[in-house]
C-alpha cells in the first residue's frame, strides 16, 4: 500500500485529535508532525515527529517547508505556523506537486485577519450580527470611546483588531482593586486606570477594538463546504466540562449564507456570541478550530477526514444525526512524557 504522507507543522495541543480523526480510516495515510516545541503532545498521534527551526523570518520559513515537503515527499501540507504567509505563496507549493490543506485566497486571508475587515465584510448583508464597536487609534480616542460606551453597557471589552487566540483581549472592570476581588482567581479582567497604564507605552500600530463585552453563551460553529452541501456543526459552549450541539436550523442556514459569501475551500469555523438576546458575529477562522473534535465526535461527522478526501480527488458522503441536541464532554488526552534529565 503506497503511503500518503501529510504534515501537520507547527499546531496547537488540539492537533493531537485531528491528526487522529484525519488517519482513522486511512492505514494509506503516514501523518508526519513537526514542533518547536519537543514536547507537543501530538506528536504521540504521529507516525513520525522532528522538530523545526524556532526563530525564524516568514520568508526563510518557506524556504523551510519547500524544502521539507520535497525531502519527506509529503502530498498534503497542513499548515498552522505563519498560515496566512504560507497560503499566500500557495503556487509555490503546487509546483512541487505538494496540496496545501488551507484556503489560498490572500484578499479574503487578509478580511478574515482583521476583525474590523471582517464585519465591514458582512455588515452589508448581516449588518444585524455586528456589534457597536469602536476602532481607537491613540491612548485619548480609547479613554474617550470607553466612557461613551459605559454609559450604554455594563461591560466593555477590548482587543487589537489582529489577534489570535484572544491573547489581547481584556475586559474593562473597575471592580478589580476593590475588596471583593481579593480572592478572585487570574482572569482576563483590567481596572480602566492599568489598561491606560498599559496602553500608554503602546503604539498603536495596530488599532485597538473596544466594545461592548457579549456576556451571553458563545456559539462556535465548525463548518466545510461539500459537493452536497456545507457542514455546519453549532457547538454551544455551555461552561464547565461539556458542550452541546445544536443541530439549529436558523443557525445552520445563516452559516451556509455566510459560507456562501466567503467561498472557503477547507474546514473553517465561525464564532458567535449572545448579547440581550441577539447573536453577535465574533470572529471567524479560515482553519480547523481548536474544538473541532468535540464537533466531529459529537455529530458524527469527520470534517478532516472529508476535507482531506476532497483535496486528494475523493468525494465522502455524510449526513446530519437524527438527533437535534447532543451533548458532549471535552476530550482529555492523557500522555506519560519520558523523563526529563
């Protein structure tokens, strides 16, 4: 049986699940992972694990994975580290005869990078998913765009308009020096007066979004379009230690809209937020999402399975459950490491 080798390079703990939904069904398929980091756990669901420069420029990374796909004859390159860079440069791995498991349109990478591009991309056909918002270019337009904002909401929030992970994101509170957070745990809230402290040594040079904090329920919506249809599996993070999924028929359709309008070839995942009973548009990732498995296990659907097929010519059939909610726990992948001397 002739091998077929993928490569996941630099992923999040997560890829540990998907390289397990991807292979499955597959004995053909050799999954090959690379890290910076020696220890990623998904290197146990790996056929083979190496590592991968660490400090390095965006160009001499290319370099890198041209070089890597040609030595390790990989025929399907799933990328994470510097994505957006290396989908931009997309021909340069179909030239070597190497499919690129990620979307290669760069002027939909460069709306979907930026939250702001993002809802000027859908305020004119959603324009009841954006949110009031404000972009602040200097330390005085924040100051004066959080006490606007405070008097029309409780809560205010902000992040840079090009993030990933929410690593800026905080949420202005002014309850955090008091008393009462004594025995609060670590979390993403910030007294306005540290957040101007902070923001004061900041240039600026990309804009600042603050806006209203959408307390309710987060909705992450794992979706693939097919030849029959797109996939839409809503996963409704509920707290603790499961999820539930929702098989909404109101959602699905406006997923399968905004599918429509984006036109994105891989597996992508769609991020919505309740706020007084309205759902907000968040973010959207043109990737595998971080709970993609929970989705897939849930629903019974193998998004990177049926996405992989489709890159490599193969059509799969699926089909939604019968069941409209199910619940599901997170997957927990416990890993003895080798002692460290």
């Amino acid at each position: 049986m002739k091998k077929i080798k993928i490569w996941f390079n630099h992923w999040f703990t997560t890829a540990y699940h998907l390289i397990y939904l991807m292979k499955k069904n597959h004995p053909e398929f050799y999954l090959i992972g690379t890290s910076t980091n020696p220890q990623a756990m998904y290197q146990f669901a790996c056929d083979e694990f190496l590592s991968e420069p660490d400090q390095i420029s965006e160009t001499d990374y290319l370099d890198f994975c041209l070089k890597f796909c040609q030595e390790h004859e990989i025929s399907v390159f799933v990328p994470r580290r510097f994505l957006k860079y290396i989908s931009e440069n997309s021909g340069r791995f179909t030239e070597i005869g190497v499919k690129l498991f990620a979307d290669t349109n760069p002027e939909l990478a460069e709306i979907l990078d930026d939250k702001i591009k993002t809802y000027e991309f859908f305020k004119t056909d959603f324009p009841e998913l954006i949110p009031e918002y404000d972009l602040t270019y200097s330390l005085e337009e924040f100051r004066n765009s959080y006490e606007i904002l405070k008097q029309k909401h409780s809560r205010i929030c902000y992040k840079l308009a090009q993030d990933e992970g929410a690593r800026s994101f905080r949420v202005l509170d002014e309850t955090t020096e008091s008393m009462k957070a004594l025995l609060n745990p670590p979390n993403t809230k910030i007294h306005p007066e540290t957040a101007y402290k902070i923001l004061s040594q900041y240039d600026f040079s990309v804009p600042v979004l603050i806006m209203p904090y959408l307390d309710g329920m987060e909705i992450s919506a794992d979706c693939l379009r097919t030849p029959s249809g797109t996939i839409v599996i809503p996963r409704y993070k509920t707290g603790g230690r499961f999820a539930e999924i929702r098989f909404d028929s109101e959602l699905i359709c406006l997923c399968e809209k905004m599918a429509g309008q984006m036109q994105i070839a891989m597996p992508f995942n769609i991020q919505f937020r309740k706020y007084r009973n309205k759902l907000y548009l968040l973010e959207i990732n043109p990737r595998m999402s971080g709970g993609l498995q929970l989705s897939c296990e849930g629903a019974g659907i193998n998004i990177p399975e049926i996405a992989v097929s489709q890159l490599l010519g193969i059509t799969q059939n699926w089909s939604y459950p019968e069941q409209k909610k199910i619940i599901c726990a997170h997957l927990e992948t416990p890993v003895i490491f080798p002692s460290i001397s």
